[in-house]
C-alpha cells in the first residue's frame, strides 16, 4: 500500500476521482435549488397568505372620547416572498389599528394602517375604510338592582328577603348619548329550589335601555357580591274541629275534644298575617253512633303547611242522669239553733250529671254529695250557695245552685 501512495500516477488518479466526485455532487446542489427556485411556493417564490379575525386597536385620546364603528376584527392578506411571508403569518406581531388622534366628535370616514410588516410585502385590509362615530366620553353612577327569577319555583311556604348589596352602585362609562339611554342596572339570581340563605354570591352587571335591550359600555365594577336571606315563616295558631248537620235522634249530646289544640303552620309572612285559626275538615254528626277516636285532617288554606296535617278527635257520647232527691249536708250548726229550709222547702234536691256513656253508666248517687256551709251564720233568714262534691269525668248540675234557710235559736 505505501508503494501505491509512493507511485505518482496513483495519486495523480485518485486526485482525479475526488475531483469528479466533487464537481458532479456541486452541480447536483445547483440544479436542485434552482428547481426549488421555480416551484410555486418555494423559498423565494411570492404567496399570498389570507388571516381571518385579526383585531383591531383603535388610537385615541380614550380619556376624553369613546368611538363606535369600528369593527371588533378584520380580514388581512399578505403577499410577497416565502421566506418573509411564513414567519410573519406565524409571528402575528404586526398591529391593524384605526388612528383617531387628530379627529374631533362627529362621524369619520376613516382607513385602517397597519405597522410592523416588513416593506417586501403586500398588504390588503378588508374592509380598508370604515365610518366611525366619535362622542365626548362620559361616566355616572346607578344602583344596582336585584332582579330574583324562577321565584315560582321557591319551596311552598319560604320567602325571600331584603338583599344586599356590595357595592350597590356602579360606575357606568360610555358616551353621553350611550348614557343617556341606561334604564336598568341590575344582577340577577336564579332562586329556584332554594331553601337555604345565599352569601356572598358573586355575579355580573348587567345594563339595558328601557326597551331592555343590553348596551355595551364599560362597568366598574363588572361584578357584584349578593347576599339575600331566604325564610320559612311560621306561627302557632288553635285548631278549631268543625262539625256539620244534626246529631242522631237517639243521641242527647257528645263532646268533642282533638289532641292537641294549638299547630304551627309554615307560610309567608302575607299569608300569615291573615291567618288566627285553623279548622279540621268537616265531621259530620249525623253518621255518629258510638263514642270513638278518628282521625281528621286539617284544612289548611293555600300556601300553608304544617308538620303533620292529620290530628286525633276523640268524640264521646254524652248520657245524662238525673238523681231524685238528693240530700243537702250541713254541718256546724251550733248549739240550741235550728234550721229551716225555705227553698226547698226540705233539705233535699234534684241533681243532673252529663258524660261520657261508659262512665256515666258506672257511677251512682253515692258518688255526689250535695253540701252546704252554714257555720258562723246567725238567726234570721240566708241564701247559701251549693257545693257538689264528685268524680271530675262528669259535669254535674242541681235543681238549686243556692238554698235560702232560716236559723232559729231556741231559749
């Protein structure tokens, strides 16, 4: 192999291999870039590059004026070489803008410019000319207001109150004629289903014109904090057991007595205010026939609840009983006086008891006893009243409920 390198022919032909090799893979380049070169789209071939929704900064004195018309974005294409053309299409840093500065109030016709694109390139803006409107800027201030919906669909029973809110006016900016035309500031909650209190909710304000129409101003600030207090009212009212038509023939009275006698009933407070009892449902006494327990419902006005709408009525069925002759006891009469019963004329009278059947049926005279006090009274004529003494599960009634005696003393 040294030899080889040793032997100038040898290296006179391999230094020309490498110089065709050389020379071949040099024209190769060539050729494929001027292929390039000539292949719509290549490296220095012009395109044309079409961007939709490119925005649009407006320059103005924004302190003094607001401007209308013009549009929120525009349609820009772009044409020149590839190789400046692809890296602003993906850069985006160019700016379309509107230059307002030197105009004063009133409607201007006026064209879009653009800046940062590079000189080698084209540049079409549609629209390229706009009308817009310039007006003094102005500011004020409106309450902000609650508007509550689906207020329907509350719970029976639960009401809303007063809501707060913070900050509860907003500073309003737009132009003179855009403020001009603020009917309504206002937020609005969403109460459907709601049972509990809402705290410190968050939400947007809303502007509109008296058509209620939204305007598109500026608000500060754009959000509100709402606290509002949702309640169950309630009240604690008698219940009244309501009965209809006659009792039947063979029965002489009942007495009636529900379980309990007052309820707390849950509405809203307009409701409430109209509300001082509240009656079961009609029990009719002319299907009585025996003393029993039932159970009646209450007949509640609409918009009222109660935790249980049915209550126990117990009906008893009265018997009367009348006891003939029943004598009067006295006692401490002292001594060497008399007594004489003026009316009645003898120490004994008639006494009634009404209750319930079955106790009424197990009780006899001897369960009563009629007395009167006479003690410390002197001779001469008294009216003294009656005293019945007895079992409390019946009313008693006597002939007389005073008796005039007459105290003699004897010498």
């Amino acid at each position: 192999m040294d030899n080889w390198f040793n032997n100038k022919w040898f290296v006179r032909g391999i230094s020309l291999a490498f110089a065709i090799l050389l020379y071949v893979f040099v024209s190769y380049e060539m050729t494929t870039t001027q292929s390039e070169s000539r292949i719509p789209g290549g490296a220095d071939t012009d395109r044309v590059q079409t961007l939709n929704d490119v925005p649009v900064s407006i320059r103005i004195d924004g302190d003094k004026y607001v401007v209308s018309g013009v549009p929120e974005f525009v349609t820009v294409s772009l044409e020149g070489p590839n190789s400046i053309l692809t890296p602003t299409v993906m850069q985006r840093n160019f700016e379309i803008f509107v230059d307002l500065r030197d105009l004063g109030e009133g409607t201007h016709t006026v064209d879009l410019e653009y800046t940062r694109i590079s000189d080698e390139l084209s540049v079409y803006i549609e629209p390229k000319t706009i009308d817009i409107t310039i007006e003094e800027r102005a500011s004020e201030e409106f309450v902000v207001n609650v508007d509550f919906i689906n207020i329907d669909k509350l719970p029976e029973g639960y009401e809303l109150g007063e809501p707060e809110v913070n900050p509860e006016v907003a500073t309003i900016t737009s132009s003179r004629s855009v403020i001009d035309q603020i009917a309504m500031v206002k937020v609005y909650i969403d109460v459907a289903g709601l049972t509990e209190p809402i705290n410190n909710r968050e939400v947007p304000v809303n502007v509109y014109d008296s058509q209620g129409n939204g305007l598109s101003v500026r608000i500060d600030p754009e959000t509100v904090v709402v606290s509002v207090d949702i309640a169950n009212p309630s009240k604690v009212v008698p219940i009244n057991v309501n009965t209809v038509n006659d009792l039947p023939d063979n029965i002489a009275d009942i007495s009636i007595n529900s379980e309990i006698e007052e309820v707390e009933i849950f509405a809203t407070s307009d409701i409430l205010t109209n509300i001082e009892s509240i009656q079961t449902e009609e029990i009719d006494l002319s299907e009585i026939t025996e003393s029993e327990t039932i159970d009646v419902k209450l007949d509640l006005p609409e918009g009222v609840q109660v935790s249980e709408e049915t209550i126990e009525v117990s009906i008893a069925i009265e018997q009367t009983e009348t006891y003939e002759e029943m004598p009067i006891i006295y006692e401490d009469l002292e001594d060497g006086q008399e007594i004489e019963f003026i009316s009645p004329s003898q120490p004994l009278m008639s006494m009634t008891i009404v209750g319930n059947d079955e106790d009424v049926s197990e009780l006899t005279k001897e369960d009563f006893q009629i007395s009167i006090d006479i003690e410390g009274l002197g001779e001469g004529e008294h009216r003294v009243p009656v005293s019945i003494d007895g079992p409390d599960n019946v009313k008693t009634s006597v002939e007389y409920e005073e008796v005039a005696i007459r105290i003699i003393n004897n010498p």
